[in-house]
C-alpha cells in the first residue's frame, strides 16, 4: 500500500527532528547568500521545517519569509515562533506559494528527499515563482548517489551536480556557483538571469 505522508516520513518524527536539528549548521551559509537579495525581500524556505535555523536567519535579517512544509506539526511550531510569517502545510510541488513571485527561494535538505521526477517539477517551479534576478539556493551532493535519510530510514537520492545542472539549464535558471558548509552540505548558487537589463 503507498504511503500517503507527503512529508516523507518527517511528520512522525518531527518532535526527534526538531530537538536534533543543529541550530548553527547552515545558518552562516544562507546569511552571506541573503546578503546578495534586496534588503526586505520576500524568500520562499521550501521544506522549512519549524523555522530553525535558516528562516530565523532571514527573518532576522529583515526578510518577509514564506515557508513551505508537509508535516502540519513542523508547520504548527514555525507558526508558534514566528506568527509574522507565512506559512503553508502542504507538499512543495503542491504549494500555493508557488502562484507568487519571490526574490529569492531556498531549499536546504529537501530537494534529495524527493522522487527524481518531484525533484524536476519542484525546480521548474521555483524557476517560475523567482523575479528576473532573482536567487536560488538549495543542497543535495554533487554525486549521483542514493541513500537511507539517517532520521527516516527512507531513501534519499541526488541526481548528481551534471544532471542538476542540467535542469537549471533547461529552465532557464544559471548556476551560479558551489560551496560546502560546516556540515558537509553541497550548497547549489542559482540565479535568474533579468533580462530586463
């Protein structure tokens, strides 16, 4: 029988997952890369969880953040903490989110999470959703590789930075540039090119 947890199995174990989640790993990272959006723009968070670190981070750097989870208990908890902020339990191919424009939209330990053929829609979409200039950041290894999620046990895969690359390509996204954080997450730089200039 299919399983019908949109939220990959993080929904059942988000009071481990938020009690686990290493509050510095990751923060630093989206800080330097907000500082290249306007000061005060909207960044949609896909799979943000319950806020912490990284919508925090943009918060507190003066952002209007959406974010985006399908476990309703993580949604509930990034509610509790940041009531400002908009928040949508919903799988993020599905997400409401995506009929707005964002200046800037992150994805930090989702897009691996998801079937291959998700993965490609969830990145045509943000392609859609990002303003001409706008940013993209999102992690998954540079490797084509697949494994068990350490918290779920249910398979993750990357499909790999060539096909990535590709991707972005042919939705009219340019990467950008790479880098590894203190985790050893394989962070993706992306832009939108304006043809407005």
């Amino acid at each position: 029988m299919a399983s019908s947890d949109q939220s990959n199995g993080y929904e059942a174990l988000a009071e481990k997952f938020m009690s686990s989640r290493n509050s510095r790993i990751g923060a630093a990272t989206v800080r330097e890369w907000s500082a290249t959006l306007p000061r005060g723009s909207s960044v949609l968070d896909l799979g943000c969880g319950h806020g912490v670190p990284l919508s925090q981070t943009l918060i507190d750097e003066g952002f209007a953040v959406y974010g985006v989870d399908a476990s309703a208990k993580m949604v509930a908890a990034f509610h509790e903490r940041f009531p400002f902020a908009h928040a949508e339990c919903s799988s993020v191919e599905d997400s409401a989110f995506f009929n707005c424009t964002f200046d800037g939209v992150i994805a930090w330990g989702l897009i691996f999470l998801l079937p291959a053929e998700v993965q490609t829609v969830v990145i045509r979409k943000v392609a859609r959703a990002l303003h001409p200039g706008g940013k993209f950041l999102f992690t998954a290894p540079q490797d084509v590789v697949t494994w068990l999620d350490a918290l779920t046990g249910r398979e993750s895969v990357s499909l790999g930075i060539r096909a990535y690359r590709q991707i972005l390509h042919d939705e009219g996204l340019m990467p950008a540039g790479e880098q590894v954080d203190e985790g050893d997450n394989h962070y993706y730089f992306v832009s939108k090119p304006d043809e407005r200039l």
